[in-house]
C-alpha cells in the first residue's frame, strides 16, 4: 500500500491467484475493507497458469484494477531453462479470461538475457507478447539472485549465461520494438501505453512511502526499510503490529543517496534540487559531485529540462553509475 501519486493497493509477490476463488476474493473483500480507496490503482500479481474464469471473476469483483501477468517467455525450452511451471499457451488463456470480465489493464513481464538465448528469441518473445496487446510491459534482463537453484547451476558452471554484448543487443532490441508499437520507456525495464504507467511502481522510484501487509511483505517510512517476519504462524500470533526483520535505519546522506539511485531509473531522471541535496551532504556529497561530473564528460548523463537523467548509453552502464552515486 503507498500513498504518494496517489493511492495504491498491491497484492503480489509470492502469487495470490494460487487460491482457489472463494478465498481470493475474501482476501480481496477484507484488504477492500481496510483500504477503501475507490480511485486507487489495485494490481494484483498472477501466474499465467493460475488464472481460469472463476479466478479472474474472482479478482473483477473483488475491485482490483490493474492485473500483472509473469510471462517470461513464449518458448518452452526457455521457461524450462528459468525453471518455470507454465506453459506457453496459457497466457493468452489468462488474457481471454481476464478480458472476459472486463479487464483492460493487463501487464507482462518478460525476460531477456536467458541462458542459450539468442536475438531471434527476444523478438519472437516481444512479438507474442504484443500480439495480446497489453498496456503496460515490465522486461528485465535475468539476475542470477543468490541464494536460488539457478544461481548455484550458474557458480557450478552448468549454466552458459549471455555475454555482456549479446545482452546489451538484446535490450536495444526491446526498445525499438517497443517504441515501434507506440509502448514509451519510463523506466530502465518498464514500458506503457499513454495512461498505462504503474503508479505504485512509480512510488519505489521516488522513494516514497508504503506500508506492508502480511508476512514477509516489505515496508519503508522516511529512510526507514523493514521487513514483517516471514512465517505465517509467528505473524497471525502477533497482536498488534507484527514483529518485523532487516531493519534499515538510514542517515540522511544514505537517504539522498538512495534518491539518486532509485530516481535514475525512471528516464525522467531526479531534478536538481534533489542533485544539489544529494551533492551537499558532509559525508559523501563532493564524491557524488565528482562521479556525476565524470558521467556526464563520459555521455552516461545529462541534463534535460532541469533533471539530471540517464543517456541511451547511460542506460546500459545504470548499475554502474547509480552504485557509484550510493
């Protein structure tokens, strides 16, 4: 839940839409209860495999507004490769059924940058995609997350990952296609049609706040950052506010830090207010004027309209500038 560009409700990581469809809906009866925000922007997560008539009925009822499917990719052999359950097929399923019930505010993601995939694959990937003619596109290169099965094959070398070139084609490949279809880019991995862009995503990227519900969910207040335990019993035991893990205080300098480096992800980029904020502190400020001036004679930024921002190159290189701005 957060509150700046207006509310927003989102219900996802981990996959609600695993419920059966009398119980989704009374999750959904009881978060519309305590959240009444009739204008709010409520997505709620799904996996293409789970959503038939009576969960996408489900959903429609129960007020959510905005539905996100994870796609991944149209082809077999790389869902396999992601070790992902779904088959290719039943996205277009999820669609019918949601359009049925009167969504038209659907996402997918997709990813690129999978093992053994070449150029061919992301075009093949991107136009399935857009022949279901979503409004909104979240595609993101793949992360070897530590700590999962694909991570380990990866270190064990079982796994052959994409070069740095062949996935940079990859990415420029996404945006052309993209911007062909009318989608604009307004974040590094994120793509919308006009009125189409994710409110609640745009909150993580100004670094405003939400609150979490449920075990595991994840919050932020004013440079504040936690975590609700994860197990479900410790959590329903707790009788008033639950206790809470990875607890993150940040000092001020961490917190202009952390603007800069959520803020150039969007393509607008961070104004120069907040700049010349984040270039004053005591601590870090003179390292973060020097590393912005040293990008910007590289052509990784620039300025536009009073907002420091990310250049098409810059976005190849953007962890490597925006670590450098922490």
């Amino acid at each position: 839940m957060s509150s700046q560009c207006g509310p927003t409700v989102f219900v996802g990581g981990g996959t609600p839409t695993y419920l059966e469809a009398d119980d989704l809906h009374r999750l959904l009866a009881g978060v519309g209860e305590a959240l009444p925000y009739a204008a709010a922007e409520w997505t709620v997560e799904a996996n293409p495999e789970t959503v038939d008539a009576d969960i996408a009925a489900a959903l429609r009822d129960g007020g959510v507004t905005r539905v996100s499917l994870g796609m991944q990719s149209a082809q077999p052999e790389l869902l396999q490769a992601l070790e992902r359950q779904h088959s290719p097929e039943s996205v277009p399923r999820a669609f019918e059924h949601l359009r049925a019930v009167g969504f038209d505010d659907l996402s997918l993601d997709l990813i690129f940058g999978i093992p053994g995939q070449c150029l061919k694959q992301v075009q093949a990937d991107l136009e399935a995609a857009l022949a279901l003619e979503p409004t909104h596109l979240s595609v993101y290169g793949l992360i070897y997350e530590p700590g999962t099965p694909l991570r380990r094959r990866r270190d064990q070398g079982q796994v052959a990952t994409v070069g740095q070139d062949l996935e940079a084609d990859m990415y420029l490949l996404v945006q052309e296609m993209l911007a062909g279809r009318g989608y604009a880019q307004y974040e590094i991995s994120n793509w919308a049609l006009p009125g189409h862009v994710c409110r609640h995503n745009e909150v993580y990227w100004l670094n405003g706040n939400w609150w979490p519900l449920g075990p595991a969910a994840a919050g932020h207040a004013m440079g504040t950052r936690w975590r609700n335990v994860p197990r479900l019993k410790q959590w329903l035991e707790s009788t008033d506010l639950p206790p809470v893990v990875d607890l993150e205080c940040l000092d001020g300098d961490g917190r202009h830090g952390e603007v800069l480096m959520l803020g150039l992800r969007r393509l607008r980029g961070v104004q120069r207010a907040r700049i010349d904020a984040a270039c004053a502190t005591p601590k870090r400020g003179a390292k973060r004027a020097g590393v912005i001036q040293v990008a910007l004679q590289q052509g990784l930024l620039e300025w536009n309209d009073d907002h420091l921002c990310l250049t098409p190159s810059g976005l190849l290189l953007a962890d490597r500038v925006v670590v450098d701005l922490l």
